[in-house]
C-alpha cells in the first residue's frame, strides 16, 4: 500500500544558533520557515521536521550540508514546499524523515543535485504540476520518487538504489516523463497504478529490480496511455516493455 502523509503542523526547534543565511538575514534553525535565497552553513539534526519553504520563488541551497532527522518511520519532512517555483540545490544530504521533500501543490518546483536517503519516500509529489527532478541520488528509501495526482512531472537522470518498493511509483499522474534514470535492486523500479495516464518512461536503465516497468500490475499500455521505449531492462509486467537487456 501507498504511503500517504499527513503531517502535523512543524515544530519548532529549541536551539537558536543560526546555521545559514539569507537575503533577507533570517536565522535558519530546525522547523524554520525560510523564504527568499537560504544557504546552509552546518548540519542541521532535527528532532521533528526540517525547514518549511514559506514563500514562492525560494532557493535552498544545502551548500554540502545535510539535513539529518529522526528516522524514517517519523511523521516529518526534511524539506516541505507548498510553493511556487522553488528550487531545492545540492550537494547535500536529506535523510532520517517519513518524506525528505515533501511538495504539496506548487507549480515549477525543482530538486538538483540531492541526495535522498533511508527515508519513507525521497521526494513525494502530490497535487503539483509542471515539476521537476533531475541529477539525484535516492538509495535506501522505501520509494525513491513518488508522484499522486501530479501532471507534467519530469524524472531525468537521476540514480536510484535499493530503495525497497519502487524507484519510482506514480498515482493518478498524467503528461510526466521519466528519462535517462539509472535504477536498481527495487520490487519495482516504475510503476504506474491504472489511473496514470499519457506518462513517457523512455531512455531509462533498470536493473536488478523485481520487476523494472511495472504498468498497473499488467494493464496493456494503450489502456492507459502510458508510452515505454528503448528503456534497457529485462521483467516488465506486461511482457514486451523492455527494449534491450
């Protein structure tokens, strides 16, 4: 079953040393909420969620700092956005949360460069639209990339790791593009539920999965609109998804 997140409003952390900066020269603790463009400094170890985006058009830059919290059977995000054209910037690391971007709506929001670690979910998409994720890293979660009700959300390039469940799992999502993804040692390494429709997995390289391209438990393609081409893999459900081993 899905994992379907309800998170409690953020809580704040009692530590008040700065560990970033902005524009707009707010402090930046655990459970900030941070608007313009915020650089981190140090580690932040958070006992509930991480920073809160609180504004539209707000860059993160984790500045090869990692946000740490405390564990992925927690109820807390690492990184939460419910903004407009928000850009979440690496090096850095995201581990230890129930999701460690959690993007609730928004528009034109993007991830880069991140690495998303034993959490729940790497980064979980709901209701958003015209998104994107590319250059990543997400090992050791349950899901790498999960996407419900979204439309026009693009995967590319990203690498994924035995992350148990999925590498990339989509519900009730529409006009997205998985390309070039490198994915491996997953029960699924992407998988459609029947109400996601007119999505593009191509160019991808799946590996070692249970099953590499997963289109609602065997639905034929065409039934949902769903398009699979040159992506190299071997067990696809149904037969004949993958183009070269």
């Amino acid at each position: 079953a899905m994992i379907i997140l309800l998170l409690a409003s953020p809580a704040y952390a009692q530590d008040a040393e700065s560990v970033g900066t902005s524009e707009l020269g707010q402090e930046v603790t655990c459970g900030s909420v941070v608007t313009g463009t915020v650089t981190l400094r140090k580690n932040l170890n958070c006992n509930d969620d991480g920073l809160i985006i609180g504004d539209d058009s707000t860059t993160l830059n984790l500045n090869g700092f990692s946000i740490q919290g405390p564990g992925k059977d927690s109820s807390n995000a690492g990184i939460s956005v419910t903004k407009d054209n928000a850009k979440i910037l690496g090096p850095g690391v995201i581990s230890g949360f129930e999701a460690g971007i959690l993007l609730t709506g928004g528009s034109d929001n993007s991830i880069n460069s991140v690495i998303l670690q034993n959490n729940q979910i790497g980064a979980f998409f709901t209701g958003s639209e015209t998104s994107s994720v590319e250059e990543n890293i997400m090992r050791n979660n349950d899901v790498g990339i999960a996407g419900h009700s979204v439309n026009n959300l693009d995967i590319t390039s990203n690498i994924m790791n035995v992350n148990a469940l999925a590498g990339i799992t989509f519900v009730n999502a529409h006009g997205s593009t998985i390309t070039r993804n490198s994915i491996q040692e997953s029960q699924n390494g992407v998988f459609f539920d029947s109400q996601s429709s007119g999505n593009i997995a191509t160019l991808n390289n799946l590996r070692d999965n249970t099953i590499d391209l997963n289109n609602s438990d065997g639905l034929v393609p065409s039934s949902n609109a769903n398009t699979f081409s040159e992506n190299t893999c071997v067990k696809s459900d149904p037969d004949g998804l993958c183009d070269a081993q």
